[in-house]
C-alpha cells in the first residue's frame, strides 16, 4: 500500500513511518525539508499551501493519505479538494480537546460535568476554538503548522462529511516521548535533577485524570487505522488504557528516577500562582480506547514503564530553558 504522510518530520510523523516501512508498506513522505526522513520517498512543500502542491501530490496516486497537522477546517477542505478522486481514503489526526468535557474543564461550557470515560459518541464542545489567543499564540511557537483558527471539530466534519473520499478520524491523547515540544515530564523530571525534596499538587488537580499516549504507540495506531480499511468511517479515541491521576503520574515518573523526596497536595489557595491549574478540575477527561482495541486489534508496542524511561532519558539529555512550564522554588518553599 502506498501511504502519503503530510507532517512527517514532526514528532509523531517519523514513528509513523518507520511502523508503516517496517509493516511493508510504501511510503511517502511530504514536509518542507527543514528535517531529514527515513522515508525513501519524498514530496517537498508547505502544508499550508497545500493546493499549490496539487497537480504533484494527485500524481503520486497514495493509497493512503495521513494528514498529522491538520489545524482548522479550512485545511481540512482543502486536502479533501486535492485528493478526492487520487486516494482512496484520507486519516486526519484530532484531538480529545473536541469534547464538551474539554469545554467545561476550561469553563467555557455552561451545564453539569461530562461522564467518564468519554467515548467516541461523547457530547463534543458546543463553543468552537476553545483555546484563547494567548494559548494559540504560545502553540504556534511551539508547532508551526497551526494557524489562527485551530480547531478539530470543524477538522472532523470535513473529513468525515466527504461522499467521495471516505475519511478516518483518530482523536489523540496527550502524547509523551522523545521529542515532546511540550515537555510534559519536565515538571518532575527538572526538580528531581535539582535535587528538589517536595513537589507541590493542587488537591483538586493532583487527581485529575486525563488521556496520555507514548509517542511510538500513538503511532502504532495512526498506521494500523491508514491500512485497515474497516477504519473508514469510523472515529477512534487514543490512548492508554488506564488512566492515572496526576499525582499517581507524577509518582511514576519519580519512582523511575529513584526519587525520595515527598509530593504535599494543599489547597487551591495556598498554591504559588505558578503552580495553580486554571480551569474547573472536577471535569475528568479520561477516554475509553475499547473501540479501536476491539475493532481494529490495537495493542500498545511499547509497555508503559519502559515508554517512562526512554522519555525521562531523553528529557535529562536535552534540558532547555526555553519552557512552557514555570519554576519558581522560593515560592514553593514558602507554601510549604
């Protein structure tokens, strides 16, 4: 099978190619060069004029195509309009950010809190773009190929509502490892380097549960659901199958790293500011991953403690202080 992959130079996209390689699959890799690509076959150019690429990406004739950086439903038309009647299905990445949960958990839906584990029949947000300027602004540094109107609920629509070009909608989770721009175990991993004694949680958000996914995992399943043409149609959640707490989460990744110092949880008043989760952190987010599991037979290929240590290995060899977190150690001295 020949698959495109748009976005396959990011931090999903080289896992995604090297399982569909691995699998025997023909592969196609379309990015802007700024990176290097184990796909032997390449197509450059910017996702964000996609159209300008047209005539060169119909010829290629995919199979296939997986879109990793979908942004808003602008984009989604837009690669409907190139590859309808040259590919015989497109796989657009989402999020669980699609949800009403998410609405209510950053305040911004009006009603009672969503049950959990959300399904892929859960109740989506009935506010599009969520997300306020400041925090798009802040994603944008971070990844470049999201634009002003970032949203994937109008990104599902257009992919799904297509009667020529059949359409598969994978809904991510937070997605950790090597790579992650986001740096989500930095928090612990930075104060366990600095030999920190106590970590600080929030009662309320230290437990709060939310969707994760290591990196190569995800993957796992982005190319199981591009070669599987019963995922036509069909909208699958990602993700881990249990789900901890962030405090359970926190202790996992220090264990890991043979930490003995203490987590303390206090209350909401008594945080640093810097320390504080907006939001309404009664609102859980966990996800049910049994549809694609029982549909397609997705099992994770990499097991969760060994996923831990590769993310905190590379973590402790690439430390930054270009960050989305803040560490302010005065101040959680003085709460404590």
């Amino acid at each position: 099978m020949r698959v495109l992959v748009i976005g396959a130079t990011g931090f999903i996209g080289p896992h995604v190619v090297s399982t569909l390689e691995r699998d025997g699959h023909e592969v196609v890799a379309f990015h802007r060069g700024n990176a290097p690509t184990t796909a032997p076959l390449e197509c450059l150019g910017d996702r964000r004029t996609l159209s300008a690429h047209c005539d060169g990406l119909r010829a290629l004739r995919p199979d296939v195509v997986v879109d990793l950086i979908l942004s808003s439903g602008r984009q989604a038309s837009e690669l409907m309009n190139v590859f309808r009647g040259a590919a015989r299905r497109v796989v657009a990445i989402s999020s669980c950010d699609v949800y009403r949960a998410c609405g209510v958990l950053h305040g911004l839906e009006p009603g009672p809190l969503e049950p959990v584990p959300l399904t892929e029949d859960s109740p989506l947000r009935t506010k599009l773009q969520t997300y306020p300027p400041e925090s798009i602004a802040m994603l944008k540094r971070v990844f470049g190929w999201l634009d002003d109107e970032y949203d994937k609920i109008p990104v599902e629509r257009e992919i799904l509502a297509d009667a020529e070009l059949p359409g598969t909608v994978l809904r991510l989770p937070m997605v950790y490892g090597p790579g992650d721009r986001l740096r989500r175990f930095q928090p612990i991993v930075k104060r366990v380097v600095d030999r920190r004694r106590t970590m600080l949680f929030e009662e309320k958000f230290s437990a709060w549960v939310g969707p994760r996914g290591y990196v190569e995992n995800v993957a796992a399943a982005i190319a199981l659901a591009a070669v599987d043409d019963r995922a036509a149609g069909r909208i699958f959640n990602v993700g881990e199958q249990d789900q901890p707490t962030e405090l359970e989460w926190a202790r996992r990744i220090a264990d890991a790293m043979q930490w003995t110092g203490r987590f303390v949880t206090l209350p909401r008043d008594r945080m640093p500011p810097h320390l504080v989760q907006p939001g309404n952190t009664d609102q859980h987010w966990a996800i049910s991953t049994t549809r694609i599991r029982e549909e397609l037979g997705y099992e994770e290929p990499v097991a969760r403690d060994d996923a831990i240590r590769r993310t905190i290995a590379w973590e402790r060899a690439n430390p930054t202080d270009s960050s989305p977190h803040a560490f302010d150690y005065a101040a959680e001295d003085a709460a404590v």
